[in-house]
C-alpha cells in the first residue's frame, strides 16, 4: 500500500511537473509570436543603425542602443564590458575586370575582411584557376609567381547541412592569401561562399598569420557567377589578365564594448546560464541575419521570462559579443574576465546561424548531460522543433568551454542562409517576423528546461 | 544451431535491406541537388510561362509545356486527361479607396476569384466592421443594408502550423459574400489572408453557392495594412465611403487538361501511386509556390527514379492537375475516370504546400498503414525530415479516397507561406533553388518506400 502510494504520488508530480514545463513553453511561444519584442529591435538594428563591423560608428551606435533597450526591461543588472577590437576599414568600393581585346568584363568583387589593400593603381595580372592547397602546391612557384591565384572550390550542394558545406570550403578564404604567397602570387580571389549562382561578392575574415607586412598580398571575393564566368574564360584563354582594386585598411585597435544585462537566480545565483549573439557584422549588408537575429532573440528570451513572470533559479544573462566576425575578441574576454572572476558558468547558448525557422540545437556536453535534454524533445514537438544533437555550439560562447559548463548553438534550417551570410542582401527583409520570433521562444524553453533541471 | 542461422539471415537480411533503402535515399537526394531539373522547369512555368489561371492563355502553355517535358523523360506513357473548367478573368485593375473630406485614402484591393463585378461607375457605400458570421448575424438588417462589410478577423500568429490559422480565417473570403447577402450588404470586402502586415491584397476563391445571379454581390480583398487602416479609419469616423471597382466577369465552362505521365509497375502494374501538384495558379503573381513548385516536384520524382535506375514495382503515375484553385475539376475528373476503369490506386501524394524547405507529410491513411511508415523517419533523419503525422492530405487527390488509399501530403515549412500565397509576390525570386530539391528528394523517397513495402 506504502508502495502504491509512492507509485501514485511519482506518476502524479511527473504528470504535473510535465503539464507546468508544457504550460512555461506555450508561454513563451504565444507572448513571441503575439507580443514580441524582437522583430522591432531588429528594424531599428538593421534600418537605422545599419552595418556594425567592429570600430565602426554602426557598432557603437548598436552597443548604445542595446544597452538603452536592455535597461527598459527592469533586468537586476545591465553594463558594458570594455574589450579591445581590430578596426579594418573598406574604404572606396573595390572592381575588378578581365581586360580582354573585345573589351573588359566586370567581377562583382568586395576585398576580404582584414585584407590589405592592391597598390593604387590596382593589380594586373594573369590569373591560375586552384580547387585546393594541393592543387596550389603542384604546380608551384614556376606557374604561380608574379599571378592572381583563383580559388574557385565551390560549396558542396549534397549536404544537407550547409554549415558543413561552409566548413569545407572556406580555408580557401581564410588561408589562401598566406598559402598563395608561399609561391610568388601576387595576389587572391575566391569564390564567394555562396550556394547559389548570383552576382554578390561575400565578405569574410581572412588570416595572413604571422606573414610580415611587406609580403601580404591584397586577397577579395568574387561573385559565384563572376567565378563561373572566370573559370570559363581563363581555360579559353590562359593568358588572360585581371585588373583589380580595392582600398581596404588595417587601422589598428579601438575601444569596444560588449553589452550584458542580467536576472539575478533566486536559488543559484552564482551559477550563470548565458545567452547570445554578436552584435557587430559584416559591412555589406545590415546584417539582420548575421547576427543581428541572433542578438534581438538573445534579448528576447530574458524580456519574455519577465514578461511571462518566471523567476529564473540560476542567473541568466544576455551577452551581446563584440567582435566575433574578425577577431572574437568578445567572446575570448567574456571568457577572460569570467575565469578572473572564478564565476560558474552552467549553460551557454548562442544565437549566430540566422533568423531562420528554427529546428533545434546542437550540444557540446557530456553525453550525460545529452541524454537529459534530449529527453526534453517531446516538449518542443508541438512546435516542430526536432533536432537535438551533439555537436559545435558558437564562436562567441566556445571560449567558456571547461569541465560541466553545456555549450549549445541554435540550429535554424540552413538551406537559405548562405544566399546572404556576408553579402549585401543580408538585410532586414530577408528575415520573417514569425520565424525569427519562434527561434526567441525556442531558445528561451530551452534556458528554462535546463534552469528546471539542472 | 539452425535457429543461430536463421536468426543470422535474419539480421544480415534486415541490415542489408536497410542499408540498400538507405543507399537509395541518398541516390535520390544526390541527384536533385547536385543534377536536379526542377529548378530549371519552375523558372520555365514561372518566367516564361507565368500565370495559370484555369481558362487562361497561361494554363494551356502550361499543360502543352508540361506534357512536352514529361515526353522527355522517356515514360511509359503521356497523355492528356481532358477536363472542363470555369473560366473567370479578373478584367481591368481593381481600385478603392476611402472617401474622406481630407482627401481620398487608397487601399490595395483585388477581386476575389469567382466574383460578380461592381456596376461599371463601382460601388460607393458606407462600411461596417464585422469579424465573424455570428457578429454579422446580431447587427442583422438594420445595420447592414445598403453597406459595404468588412470581415476583418486576422490570420492567429500563435498556431505554429499557418495552415491552421488560414482554416480558421478563410470562411470570410469563401463564405462571406454569400452570408453578407442575407443582410442586405451591397459589396464585401475582406482582409488578405496573410500572416504579415503588407501592401499587398491577397485573393482566393469565394463562392455564392445557389444564390440566383440577380442576388450575387461583389467580393474583394485588401490587403492587410489597408484593413489595419480601415478598421481605424472606421471606428474614428463611422460613416465613411469606400468607392471601389472591379471588373471581373466569369466565362462559363471551357476545355482544359490534366496532364498525366506514368511509369509502368514491374511487378503490380495494375496497383497506381499518383504523385501531383495542380497547374493552375492564381493569375496575380506567378504561381510559383502554389503550385508551380508542386509540379515541377512531382515531376522530378519519377526523373530521379529513372535517373537513378529505380524501376518501381507498382505503377508510378505524375498527375499535374487542372483547376484546383477555382473548382477541383481536375481533381474530380481523374478520380471519377479511375473509378470508372476501376484502376486500384495504392497511395496518392501531393505537393500544394509551397516549395519551402519539407519537413516531413501528413497521411490520410489507417492507424496500421501509419505505423508502418511511420517507422520510415530514422531513414529521412539524415535529411532533418522529421514531421510523419496523420492529418490531411491534399485537395487533387482528396476524391481518390476509398478503403485502402494511402493519401499524404508535402509539409514544408508553412512559416512564410502565407506571405505569398495567391499574391503578386508569389513569384520565382521566392522559391530556393535547394528547399525545392530537397523536397523533390523526400517525396521520391516516400513513393520509394511505398512501393517496397506495401
């Protein structure tokens, strides 16, 4: 009879406790999608602040506004976090064309994040088509020197995950200025990372590592249609030359910010759950999507357990990151400054794929601490949310790895998001009000889930 | 020892069955992102083709265009299933706006399929707010005669699944003219069903049912920030005009065709899956989520099967339906046929739900028919297809329904759906080149797997 009643009062609190987690996520859902904050804090981002690339006056604009914003929401506590940042600057707008005897033929090009600028008069030189560095290395200093290196290795269209045809491609970006230079090139274009055939050129962050400043050479991104036209051309005509151009600068280190705000826990508050995005981005577009999505949903989640009265047991707090585009700067003193601090970090989301309809997350934890929130899926079914796997989490949040501390990354679909990372379309209208306002939601029952369980 | 044996066939056999669906999958997935044609034929339908409405120039290059590619395919057989069709044509632009001592306010307007014109001058009357038939009902006659009504109620932004919002709005547009009627109302004008604030006014077919021509009024829709803007306008100033004017006529009856392909079964040829989209669009926009995208998807399915070297053991048959948006005849005609030939239809799948990214089907199907696929989804994790859900199917092949049919329906991602649907942005630039392959992919898969095991 003891053991009945024992049996009744489990099956009876797991039934309850089931129906009070179901009753918090509807919450959540129906106050973003009826009464959301995020889509509008979105428009301001990306309407009248604009572009945000680290040491810009956009960045700072959106360091003051956020804060502003996240003062509204009667958090227990919001302040900026000073870090340093690289400032790299575009200058006059880049072009580039093939001379040809019939006439010359436009590139779409832009210069690559960090990239030094081609002297004044531009660069004119053949081009070598490469897939690889292996490729690269082949044929060597003979066929390379005193040329444009082309790197024309497109994203793989039969996996599924975009993210993963972004992983394997983009070294050609990163690296391909140093690799190049290994053998006498005089400068790089790559392929855009671009599933599509279009005429943007995307931006990105490129490294030349430890390469002294007299052997950098200016590196910037084609179209995907101008590295189909290229390729064409130059098998038709291996002699034939590129003009290009672009003014870019590297103007040292400035003075930023990262913006925090946060809810004091009621039973752990020395243990943190974080949640965020980055708040620079790239200067083509307004970057609504990268990451402006992810900073208005990171905001979003702390405005919607206030708005729907849930009182966190952990301290939960927004990190709005400077930086992540070209330097992570942000994320790495976060990190820093939190390890000074000796603060316990439990749980770290990041918003940065987009504001696309969401589908789930991925996990960097134990495999015991998968099996608990994997378990939590049923509760997400309702709103189509299905994909819990281990995995990467975010760039910003990867920094507080250690021992215990759940690292998670917001997976929107991904299927449209290269159409836009880094280039000019990347701007508020492309993003959907309802799909932006789910991923808020969705990320805000898992920070509740993990605040419950853990 | 014979039992280990059997036992060891049996797991060999089951990993080995497995692994060859598996392969087959991913054959099917390889091929429409990396060598698909869908793509190619909705930007044909859509940029060159264009609108299809039933009746219209439109719909018959469509049908003749169709058929052309699907003889390209080297089928079995091709042919053209006749079928008559209402023919209605929207006229000169629609126009109304609010009549006010200030100055006249405009507002998006198109009309609604199906309806009456105005009188040559259009129609100019006062206008009364309602959000439901029940409302409409209690103002009763003294406060609708010789009004314009305006329903009003909004698409819900809490229902995860638009679909469900849209069941729960659209009896105003089909409905309303026909309701309003009883009251006296002169005109009705109806808000878009569209989740977002725009300009853009959304149409649909609406229907008077028996009401005697002498008694049919006219049906329009404006958009939904023109309805945000009447509904205050009105409330601030309750006798205000709106003038509007349409000059949309219906036709009658004319010829048209469902276009029909089949692969022939190797060993049940007599045992059909169908798998279609409708033809037909709306004439606003091009047509290319509703339902372009489902064409060319159907279509795909048995390309990739022939490209892949699958020969299917049922018959196989692409049914690109006429008139789904105004009358379902096409629908109708082909089940009727079928009925009469007594042909035994296996499974019918459905693509009318946009080309955005899928998500999983909805089956119309028995509890043992549903556990049987359902068990399929560990094969589409792969492909983040996750959603096997009983429910409805699609509206073409709705009248194949008897004991036995297995029907099913594409559900792609629903969040944007609604921003296009029956619009003028319903257009090729809408559609994702991979969100449209990807659900080519699953819907081969699904016949696939029918076909191996039922």
């Amino acid at each position: 009879m003891k053991n009945l009643t024992f049996l009744f009062l489990l099956v009876f609190s797991i039934s309850f406790s089931q129906t009070s987690e179901e009753q918090q996520l509807k919450k959540f859902y129906d106050t973003s999608l009826l009464n959301g904050q995020s889509y509008d804090w979105l428009d301001y981002l990306s309407n009248r602040i604009g572009s945000r690339l680290s040491g810009s006056v956009g960045a700072e604009l959106a360091v003051k506004y956020t804060k502003e914003e996240l003062d509204k929401l009667g958090l227990d506590k919001v302040w900026l976090q000073p870090v340093m940042v690289p400032k790299w600057v575009r200058g006059a707008k880049e072009y580039a064309y093939i001379k040809s005897s019939t006439g010359n033929t436009n590139l779409p090009v832009c210069a690559l994040g960090g990239s030094v600028a081609t002297p004044a008069l531009g660069i004119t030189a053949e081009v070598i088509e490469v897939k690889n560095f292996e490729e690269l290395k082949e044929l060597g200093e003979a066929k390379i020197k005193g040329k444009i290196v082309f790197y024309n290795r497109p994203m793989q269209a039969d996996l599924i995950q975009t993210f993963n045809a972004y992983g394997g491609c983009v070294d050609q970006r990163v690296h391909g200025a140093k690799e190049a230079v290994k053998y006498g090139a005089v400068a790089v274009l790559v392929r855009s990372m671009n599933l599509r055939l279009d005429d943007l050129p995307h931006t990105g962050t490129m490294s030349y590592d430890d390469l002294p400043d007299s052997e950098k050479i200016p590196a910037a991104a084609i179209s995907t249609n101008a590295a189909e036209l290229l390729s064409t051309m130059v098998k038709l005509t291996p002699d034939l030359k590129v003009h290009f151009k672009q003014s870019c600068e590297n103007k040292g280190e400035v003075q930023s910010y990262n913006v925090i705000g946060e809810i004091k826990g009621s039973e752990k508050p020395d243990e943190i759950m974080v949640v965020g995005g980055h708040l620079d981005s790239w200067d083509l577009g307004d970057g609504s999507h990268d990451d402006g999505a992810g900073v208005v949903q990171s905001m979003e989640v702390l405005r919607l357990m206030k708005e729907t009265g849930y009182k966190p047991k952990h301290t939960v707090r927004v990190v709005l990151f400077m930086n992540e585009e070209n330097g992570l700067r942000g994320g790495l003193k976060y990190a820093d400054v939190a390890k000074n601090k000796k603060e316990k970090h439990l749980f770290a989301l990041e918003s940065d794929a987009g504001g696309f309809s969401p589908r789930g997350f991925s996990f960097d934890c134990t495999d015991e601490q998968f099996e608990t929130i994997a378990n939590w899926s049923i509760l997400f079914k309702p709103y189509l949310i299905h994909y819990f796997e281990k995995g990467g989490s975010g760039a910003d949040v990867g920094p507080l790895k250690a021992d215990g501390v759940i690292l998670a990354g917001l997976r929107p679909d991904s299927q449209r998001y290269f159409d836009y990372h880094h280039a000019a379309n990347d701007r508020f209208d492309a993003v959907n009000k309802r799909e932006l306002e789910l991923g808020a939601a969705t990320m805000a029952s898992l920070l509740y889930l993990i605040d419950q369980n853990f």
